[in-house]
C-alpha cells in the first residue's frame, strides 16, 4: 500500500429505527436518537453505500433539516449493497471493491443500513471485512441499536448473550429451535434474541409461549425510540396468564433466558 497516499474511511453510521412505522405518528427529532456529532459527520459524508437508495435520501433529508449537506441531495453519490443471488453465500469481492473504490482515492463513504447500526442485524458485514482487506479504516458511530437497547431493557444477562436471527418459519421447524435455544441458554445462563419479520409478530410469540417452559424469562420489546415504543418482561407463565398483543407493523425484538 502507498504511503504517500491518503485513504479515505469507512463510516458506520446509524440510522433511527423508525423506518417504515412513521404512520404510527410522527419520527422522533433526529437528535434525540443520534448524537449532533454523528449528524454533522454524515452531513459532511458525499459518498454513501447503502442497503437501500430510497431509504438513505431520507435519511440524509432529516440530516439537512439539522446541519446542511455539504452537496445537495441530487449530487451525493448512493451506491446500493450487493443482493446476493438466490442459493449464494454473499457478494462477490470484485462488486465490493468497487463499491470502496472513492475511499482508494482518498474520499470518506458512509455506510447505512435502513435501521439502526449497520453490519448488525442488517446487511454490510462483507463490505466492512473487504475494507479491513484493502487498508481503509473502519470507523463506527454511536448510534441506537436495537438488540442493545432490547437487551438493556429486557432484565436478561447483559454480561451473556447471543443473537440468533430470524427462526425458522416452518411450525415444527421453529418449534425444535425454540427448544434448543431454550436449552442452550439453561446451559450457559446466556439470553438469546431474535427478530422477526413484523406481520409475523404475533406468531411468533405465539409459538414462543407454547413451547418454552413456564418458568424462562421472555421479553418482548417494541417500538423502541418511538413514543409508544415499550418492553414487556416477565415468566412465560405470567404471559400466558396475561396475553399481549403484539402490532404486525412494528419491529420487535424477543429476548429469552431459562432458569437453571
């Protein structure tokens, strides 16, 4: 790698978790879910690969209302991630090489997921391993992230835990994982989370309370940073006892923990 050349950073910047819920009323001030450092920081940003074009313009509109671009959102340069093809593992290292290629001749690039920090629990991972590959710096904002904030919220172990995704779909398929990570966490005394597609909200808390035992610890939360964002935990038996419905319009996350 030349010396005499300066590369330019990878930015991981955050974005609100309202996506998509904005009908549940208005967005919460951009400022009061990301530091003005980071807003000024992707104000400065002309450059930006994002997982998905649409989502990052309006990203950066409510950036603009707070400190001006420093190029009009028709001339920042939005590149979007990869989709990997059906049945292959990612993208290929060629495709993201080029998407990194303004940060090889010396310009900052901002990647964005629609929600939330990118590369965790959204897509970018690949392209963060490829810049660690080329030589850029990998520079992480502060931002919310929804498992941490979930996690916080929920009373589970903090100092273990894990994150496993979307379960399976298929009833007898995600009943078998439910158990198995039920047993995992008695196991190590670890909470495990997972997310699932909102409209499948409530089946999975469904399949949840019939197949995890009375005495584990289950914790839904949703909605976090909005206003009527809340986190609800307690023993599978008390929710039985008190069911919950959950919206199928917004993200949630489940955090569950076994007794020993």
């Amino acid at each position: 790698m030349s010396e005499d050349r300066r590369l330019g950073r990878l930015l991981l910047v955050p974005t609100p978790l309202d996506f998509g819920v904005s009908k549940h009323g208005a967005p919460p001030d951009l400022q009061d879910v990301l530091p003005l450092g980071v807003i000024r920081q992707a104000a400065a940003l002309t450059h930006w690969v994002a997982e998905n074009a649409k989502t990052a313009r309006a990203f950066l509109k409510r950036v603009n209302a707070i400190v001006p671009l420093a190029l009009p959102l028709q001339a920042q340069q939005i590149a979007e991630l990869p989709r990997p093809a059906k049945g292959a593992k990612g993208a290929q290292a060629s495709s993201l090489d080029g998407l990194l290629a303004p940060a090889l001749q010396g310009q900052d690039i901002g990647l964005v997921s629609e929600a939330g920090m990118p590369a965790i629990a959204d897509p970018g991972a690949a392209l963060v391993q490829a810049a660690h590959r080329l030589g850029i710096v990998v520079l992480p904002l502060s931002g919310a992230s929804s498992l941490l904030l979930a996690l916080a919220a929920s009373g589970l172990n903090g100092q273990s835990f894990a994150f496993v995704g979307y379960l399976p779909v298929d009833a007898v398929a995600r009943a078998a994982r439910i158990r198995e990570l039920e047993a995992l966490s008695r196991r190590a005394g670890q909470a495990q989370l997972a997310i699932e597609t909102p409209y499948r909200n409530p089946a999975l808390l469904a399949a949840l309370l019939a197949h995890l035992q009375p005495a584990t610890r289950l914790s839904v939360s949703c909605g976090l940073t909005l206003a009527e964002g809340w986190t609800q935990s307690n023993s599978v038996a008390a929710w039985r006892a008190k069911p919950t419905a959950l919206p199928t319009d917004v993200p949630a996350v489940f955090a569950l923990q076994a007794t020993a």
